[in-house]
C-alpha cells in the first residue's frame, strides 16, 4: 500500500506528498497536463519544445543546471501526446534549491528572440537526427496520420513538421506558456523522507503566490470509428524490409487496457512469447518482431512491428502475424502462460517503486487521469484479467478494419 498525502493549494496547484524514509534523497516532480494533444495542426511540436525552453533559463534564475549542479541535484523531462513531466533530485537538506527552481520557472520564464532561436535549433537538429536522417525514423511521421484521421493523436511529440517550430514567433510560444504553465494545470510531487506538513509549508512559500490562469480549453475531436483497413508502402534506403502493424484500442482508464498489455505481453516478452517462439526461431521469418501498447489517455494504438528476412515478403510477414493474434482471439494460450505474464507485468512495476522518483513520477501521472489513490489498484486490475477477458478484448482489437499498416520497403532489397 503506497500511502501519500494531498493538498490543493489555493491557486489550483495540486500537491502529493510521499514519505519514503529509507532514502536521503528527494524527488521533486512536476507534472504539467499539456502534451502533444493540446496543440494547434498548423503548429505542432510547441509542448515538446517547452521541455527545452524550461531549462533555458526562468524569470530570476538565468542558468537553471548550474544551480542545480551546486546543490547536487540531478534533473530531466520528458514529454508524450498528454503531458510534460520534469523531476528533479536532490540532497533532503537542498530540497529549497528544487523549489525554488521549479516555482520560478512556473511563474515566468526568461523570453526572448535568442533563447527562442537556440532551442528551436537544438529541437530542429533532434527532428532531423532521430525522424528524418535515422534508418526506420520517420515511420511515426506517417503511421500516426494514417491511424488518425480527427484526433490530435494524428501528429508525434516531435510535431508534424520541422517548419512548425522554425516558424514559431516569441508571441505565440509566450501563448503558449501562459495558457498551459500554471499552477491550475500543474502537479506536484514530492518523495522522500519528508514530513508532509513541512512540504506544505514548503509549497505555499514557493508556490502560493504564482497567480492562477486562465486556461486554453482544447475542444480534442472523437477519431471516428475506423471502418476499413489503411495502407501505406514506404520505400526507403535501409538494411531490411520492416512492417508496422497499429490497431486501436481502449483509453488508459479502461479495464481493457490492463488485457492488451497482458495480450502484448503473450505475444512478444520473453523467449517464450508467441512471436518468438512461432515466427523468429520458428520459421525464422522475422529478425525481430515486438508487440506493446501505447499508455494513451485516449484511445491509442496496439502495436506491431517486424524486421522481414530477405526472403519473407509482406503479405506472408502479415498472414503469419495475423495467426498468432488469431490464437489469441481462440483462446490457445494456457492459464499458465497468462500468469506468467501477469507476474512480469506487476514485476516490473514493483520492482520500478523501489525507487522514490519512479513512485513520483507515477503519482503524478494517475492524478492527471483523475486520482492518485489509482495506484493502489493496479496489481489487482492484472490479476483480475481473465483468459475469457483476453480472449474478448483480443477480438475487439484485432479485426483488419481496425488496422493501419505501414509496409517499409528496402530500397536495397529491390536491387539486390
């Protein structure tokens, strides 16, 4: 049982505490409900550059590392499709150095034209490395439009478009902040060995006077039902043939989610998977192939992905995957392989709360979905998964009008 404490600051800032006294350390996670999802189509990739302008320097605190660094303190961020999340950790006794870095970059930051082109440089630079100029890299630049067609899911963390973010102006970035960065959007986590009280007191120093704001309300479309099968063929200069499988399933809030990660889990962890065992050892038609599920707020994607041998074409890689999901939906997978599962899952996620930031970081993101107090139920939500409840979800899921597929075809292989 993960016991921690809240406290709804009167600006709106939510606050959790949690005390783990097995550690000098504390985690100070700030999580802010703006993702990907929250932005305009015509410029894309404002919340993913956010994570980078937050480091570039705040109100009253011009180097933000630096002063980390002095305290001993270690930081990072991330940001997907539904939020942006920044932690950082320190020393107990320099806990006033996280929050006082993280309040004044919460209240305003240092804008202006250089902080701006340099960021939208260094993110431009990562559009281009890790999308564009790397082997399999832009394939989420065209699966996503191809399974979305209305949500806002239909783009990457990344944007759409290295434009969208060269174009971006000062005005339209400081739109951004305030409409999004406010303690009415934020919450806050601290884990440690803390007193809640003190943290408290802690917060309302540093946090209590930011003013509340007014925030953009996104009117997110429902993606319609999908009602056929989509395709794309890619042709691209890299080692192997790869084939991207997406097909939609539930939102994060759903029972259904906690049987697609089990069936992801049937299909490609471990040795002992269904892929593994049927299609990569087996008849040795892939060099790889996963599946994994996307934690999505809304309704994501199930996926599947494959590097093809040489001599496996597409519709055969597709035929021999479509008959594994097969057996998933007839039920032929033993209860004995559906616990295996379940223990990996709830594992892994045990074995990720023994350490106070990862606890952090999930509190967070279980208020932003609703309640923190979630936690404590997600063990019993694998265990109650059932082999009928698999077989049911499996059946919802995998039906080809529900697929968009990607087949990444090797310009090398067509000349060999």
């Amino acid at each position: 049982m993960i016991k921690f404490d809240r406290f709804i600051l009167k600006n709106g800032l939510t606050l959790l505490v949690y005390q783990d006294k097995s550690t000098p350390l504390v985690s100070v996670n700030t999580l802010y409900k703006v993702g990907a999802v929250n932005e305009d189509d015509n410029r894309t990739g404002f919340a993913h550059l956010f994570e980078h302008l937050m480091f570039g320097g705040s109100v009253n605190v011009p180097d933000f590392d630096t002063v980390l660094q002095r305290a001993g303190g270690e930081n990072n961020a991330f940001t997907n499709n539904d939020i942006t999340n920044y932690y950082i950790t320190v020393p107990l006794q320099n806990i006033e150095t996280a929050f006082y870095l993280e309040s004044d970059r919460m209240l305003e930051l240092a804008f202006s034209s250089k902080s701006l082109d340099v960021q939208k440089n260094v993110v431009s630079e990562e559009f281009r490395q890790r999308y564009l100029n790397q082997p399999y890299g832009d394939v989420s630049l065209y699966l996503r439009p191809l399974a979305y067609t209305q949500h806002p899911y239909k783009w990457a963390t990344i944007g759409k478009e290295i434009s969208h973010i060269t174009e971006a102006n000062l005005q339209e970035v400081k739109d951004f902040f305030y409409n999004h960065y406010a303690p009415n959007n934020a919450i806050l986590v601290v884990a440690g060995n803390v007193k809640p009280d003190n943290i408290l007191k802690l917060a309302e120093k540093w946090f209590g006077n930011i003013p509340n704001r007014n925030l953009k309300k996104n009117l997110i479309p429902i993606e319609p039902l999908q009602t056929q099968k989509r395709e794309l063929t890619l042709e691209r200069d890299v080692t192997a043939d790869a084939i991207y499988m997406a097909y939609h399933m539930s939102d994060r809030l759903s029972d259904d989610y906690y049987a697609s990660d089990l069936i992801s889990d049937l299909l490609s962890n471990g040795k002992s998977s269904m892929f593994n065992i049927n299609l990569v050892k087996g008849d040795k038609l892939f060099s790889q192939l996963d599946a994994y599920i996307q934690g999505s707020t809304f309704p994501g994607l199930f996926m599947i992905n494959g590097r093809l041998y040489p001599e496996t074409d597409f519709e055969r890689a597709e035929i021999k995957i479509k008959e594994q999901l097969d057996k998933i939906i007839r039920g032929e997978f033993s209860n004995r392989d559906l616990q295996k599962v379940k223990n990996r899952a709830i594992s892994a996620m045990l074995f990720a709360r023994v350490h106070h930031l990862n606890i952090a970081m999930e509190l967070a993101y279980l208020e932003a979905l609703g309640d923190a107090e979630m936690i404590n139920g997600i063990e019993s939500k694998y265990q109650q998964v059932t082999h009928e409840k698999i077989m049911e979800v499996a059946s919802k899921i995998f039906r080809d009008e529900n697929l968009s597929c990607v087949y990444y075809k090797s310009k090398n292989k067509k000349n060999d």
